[in-house]
C-alpha cells in the first residue's frame, strides 16, 4: 500500500476510535482498541497478514480484489466458523447432499457408496442481505461471497461422515488422504475375497464410507471450511480430534483387511536403478502403515535410500505391495524358518545395500526409526 493511502487508512481508524495515537510524529506509535467485553472479540489467525510460505497474503488479495464488502464478509465468518462442532462453517451456511446406496455388511459395520446430489447455500443470518440478487459473474445468493473466497483460496471444502444429513448431526470421522487410502484398501480387500461385485459397486460410486450397522441414517456430507485457523486451544483440540478419529477408523478398516495371523515373514526389495526411490520409498511407506496401524513395532533399523529387508509378526498380502508396485513371490525355506517372501520391482532388479527393520507385534508405540 502507498503511503500516502496508509496514511488516509490510518486516519480513518483514529476518527473511528479503532486505534488510539500513543505517539504522534516520523517514528507514531499506535494502540488498538480493545472491546470491554473479550466475548465480542474475533480470533484471526496471523497467516491472514503474513501468508503462509512464500504465497501472497490472504488481506493482500482480498485489497486487490477491490471488493470491501467480500473483506467484511470474510472477517466476520470468523466469528461463525466452528472447528470443535460442526468441523468449519455450520452446514446451514453451506453444504453439500450425497445420494447414498447400501453396499454390503461388513462385520459390525456398513459399506456404503455416495455420489454427489448438490451443494447448496443459505442466504440467511451474516448473507441475508444477497438473497435473490445475483453478481455480474452468475453467483447467486450466498455465493456471491463463497465463490469468490474459494477461487481465492481463502475457503476449502471438507467432507465427513456423519450420524445423518441434519445440519446439527455429529460428524463420525473426516474424509482425508489416510481415510481415503483406508478405503482402497477395503475396495480392494472386497475384491480379492470373492467380493467382486460389491468392490465394483464401490469403485462406481464416487465415494465410499463406512458405518456401525447401528447408525442406519450414516451418510457422507460436505462443508465448507477457513483455510487459515488462528492458533488457538480449540484449533488445537479440534486437530486432535480429528487424527484421533482418523486413526481410529484407519485402524479399524486395517483389523479387516489385515488380521493378525502368527508366524513371521521377512521381507526383501530392491532397488532398479531407473527409478531412484520408488522401491524403498514405497517399502517404507508399507512398513509405517502396519506400525500406524498398530499391526507391529519396529525395533531395529538400519536405512539406506535404495532397499528394505524386514522382519513381521504379520502377513504380508499381495494387496498392499502391489500398492507400492512390487510383485511378490512365496518361497519356502528350510524347516522351523520363517517362510521368505521376496518382492522386487517390475522394472529391472538391482541389488543395492539393504535396510533393516525387524518389527514385533502388539508394541503400538513404536516409530520407523
């Protein structure tokens, strides 16, 4: 901003009473003026001014939008945004509705497929002034202001699975990437147990979830959240909650398609030297999955960037290293060892130095070294 319309904008603040000049002159200092009521006061997070990384600040391109009724908007949906209940803005703000078809039972649980039926807004309460008006750009109602924050980056949407599509139902667990890897999983877990047909069901749909058989309005619903979150102990309490509940259906979903089975496996790859990486990388993300979901602990590990040989009170199925793009072979060694499992690469096997990690079972505090 220009200094002379920073110094206008300053002007402005004072004859409003928002900031008090402390210390007038080249060198002014200046005091916000804070409600008597803390109640009144809206968190902003420090992102908004200072960016995140090297972006543009968010304050910087809502400035250069030109548009200051868009800022005002934005600012007070700060004050509507709630993480610890409703995951972002109340769903009778904005929201997204899914046609739901019943898969199949599974255990306790119901595998159900979602494909998007609409997202809608309410021009109501902070937005009631845009019903029935429509901007220049074809933004009807509510969306003449979450259309633009979402183009801007300012907005994002998330989705969750939740009790039942009421605007105020508990959300169970949210859709993010570890979820969404769960469900592969369960898919291709569907598929390889003569479960063909309802793995082809889920992969038609466009989402899939699950549920306890006991909650029969379970459905996914969609919401819309502020992108940058001011550090607070209810941002805090609202990100543990939400890897406590993305954990727990991640190990749950884990328990179906990998159940403990005893004996040891041990595990070999290599590395081919077109594709730098790709097999150890791939290994290693194996191996944190079974420790993630608390399937074994790593207790010794020596690491290098080219292969991976491992040791689990586990059962390696052809389903999860087929994810990381090795094939696999069963090989039986000598009497009272555990069998040998090789896997290598589909493209050209190269033998680079090892690494080594034995893990063990039921040890669930355990990281990959």
């Amino acid at each position: 901003m220009a200094r002379r319309r920073a110094k206008d904008a300053i002007s402005a603040l004072v004859n409003a009473e928002l900031v008090e000049v402390l210390l007038p002159g080249k060198k002014p200092r200046y005091k916000l003026q804070k409600p008597e009521d803390d109640e009144s006061l809206l968190w902003l997070p420090n992102t908004l001014i200072d960016g995140a990384g090297g972006e543009i600040p968010p304050i910087t391109k809502l400035r250069e939008a030109g548009n200051l009724k868009l800022l005002e908007k934005f600012i007070l949906l700060y004050g509507l945004h709630d993480l610890d209940n409703d995951g972002g803005l109340p769903r009778h703000i904005a929201w997204t509705s899914f046609d739901r078809k019943h898969i199949c039972p599974i255990g306790h649980f119901v595998l159900y497929g979602f494909d998007e039926k609409e997202t809608r807004a309410s021009s109501s309460g902070l937005l009631k002034e845009y019903e029935k008006r429509t901007d220049d750009k074809g933004n009807d109602g509510a969306w003449m202001v979450l259309t633009p924050l979402l183009n801007l980056g300012l907005l994002e949407r998330a989705y969750y699975m939740a009790e039942s599509g009421d605007h105020d139902a508990e959300l169970i667990y949210p859709i993010n990437n570890d979820v969404e890897r769960a469900h592969q999983d369960l898919v291709l877990w569907l598929e390889e147990r003569d479960g063909k047909g309802f793995a082809m069901e889920a992969q038609s749909s466009e989402r899939v979830g699950i549920a306890r058989e006991h909650i029969e309005n379970a459905t996914m619903v969609g919401l819309l959240r502020l992108r940058y979150r001011p550090k607070t102990g209810k941002t805090a309490r609202w990100w543990a909650l939400e890897r406590e509940n993305t954990e727990e259906v991640v190990g749950i979903i884990s328990s179906i398609c990998f159940p403990y089975e005893p004996g040891n496996v041990h595990i070999k790859a290599h590395q081919g030297s077109s594709r730098l990486l790709k097999a150890s990388q791939g290994a290693l993300v194996f191996i944190s999955r079974l420790i993630k979901g608390r399937k074994c602990r790593c207790i010794a590990s020596q690491r290098t960037q080219h292969s991976i040989h491992g040791t689990f009170d586990h059962e390696i199925t052809d389903s999860l290293l087929s994810k990381s793009q090795f094939s696999i072979t069963k090989k039986s060694r000598q009497s009272g060892r555990a069998p040998y499992l090789p896997f290598t690469m589909i493209s050209e096997p190269m033998t680079h130095t090892e690494v080594l990690v034995e893990a063990r079972m039921r040890w669930p505090d355990a990281k990959v070294e």
